[in-house]
C-alpha cells in the first residue's frame, strides 16, 4: 500500500511539474517549525539532527529516486549549494527511500548535500510546512532565524530559487 501511494504522489508531482501549478508561496514570517526538531539518520545509519543547521539559510527538499522532477532539481540544488556553502546555506534532501536505493542513486548523480531518510511520518510533517497535498518533490526555504520564508510544491528553477537565496543571505 505504501509503493502505491507513493507512485501516487509522485505522479501528484510531476503532474504538477508538468502542468505548471507549482508558483513559489512567500509566507509571513513564523516562529521555527517543528522541522527543526526532526533527527533522521544519513545514508551510514547515522542520526542527524535537522537544528544542526539552525543560523543558516536551510533548503529542505523532500524527494524520491523514483520521483523524476526530483532528480531533475538535483544537479541545481548541488550547484547552488556548492555556490553559497560559504555564505551561510545550507541544502539537505529528505528522501522516503530506503538508503540502498539512494546509495545506488548516487552512483550516478553528484548531489553534494545531505541526503538523509524519511518515512511516511516524515513526509506528513512536510504538511505543516504547506505540502497538504503530500507530493513531491516539496521544497521549503527557511530564514537565518529559522523562518518559513517560502515553499514550493513541484520542480524549483534554479534561478527562482538562487534569487531568493541572494535575497535571505543579505543583511
């Protein structure tokens, strides 16, 4: 029941991608969400915690190996990560995978953020964040203070995305 109401939501998702109903939300500034407080372990088995990153500008982008606009943001999110690292952002995926199939993954795609498992509860969290519909792929940005500054539900284009981290990181 779980593989299909995940080929569900993937296709919720591309649907989505697909038909262009996927306009950044700006919200009002929030207190920290409970994002903060999930520990959900890497890809070695290990638990991290999500407030580790608390004072930076935090991309958490919630995806599937088998979800295409997911893998299709990626390379974006690695590059744009890579560009910012040391400007206070921070990238962190949330795949409801099993991590052999993410080891697999990036076997053949660089993704130079952490990647870090889910599970159906994680992904009803990303609720709180907006995602009522439970597709993917769902991204949420988040202010230095640990504010909601906005979330996307479908792929993000690296340049919307860049602006709004150009916007966060400045004073």
């Amino acid at each position: 029941m779980l593989g299909g109401l995940a080929l569900i939501a993937a296709a919720i998702g591309y649907r989505l991608d697909v038909l262009g109903d996927h306009a950044q939300t700006p919200t009002i500034a929030t207190p920290a969400l409970p994002i903060f407080d999930l520990v959900l372990t890497d890809l070695e088995g290990r638990p991290q915690d999500i407030g580790q990153w608390r004072g930076k500008v935090l991309v958490v982008n919630y995806w599937a190996t088998w979800c295409p606009p997911c893998l299709e943001e990626m390379p974006a999110f690695s590059r744009l990560q890579d560009k910012y690292r040391d400007k206070g952002v921070q990238f962190v995926g949330i795949s409801i995978d099993n991590a052999a199939k993410i080891v697999e993954f990036q076997k053949t795609t660089r993704v130079s953020y952490p990647l870090l498992i889910g599970d159906i509860g994680v992904m009803e969290n990303s609720a709180a964040l907006g995602n009522t519909r439970q597709a993917l792929p769902f991204t949420a940005v988040f202010d230095r203070r640990g504010r909601l500054s906005s979330t996307k539900l479908g792929r993000f284009a690296e340049a919307d995305l860049e602006r709004e981290l150009i916007d966060l990181m400045s004073p």
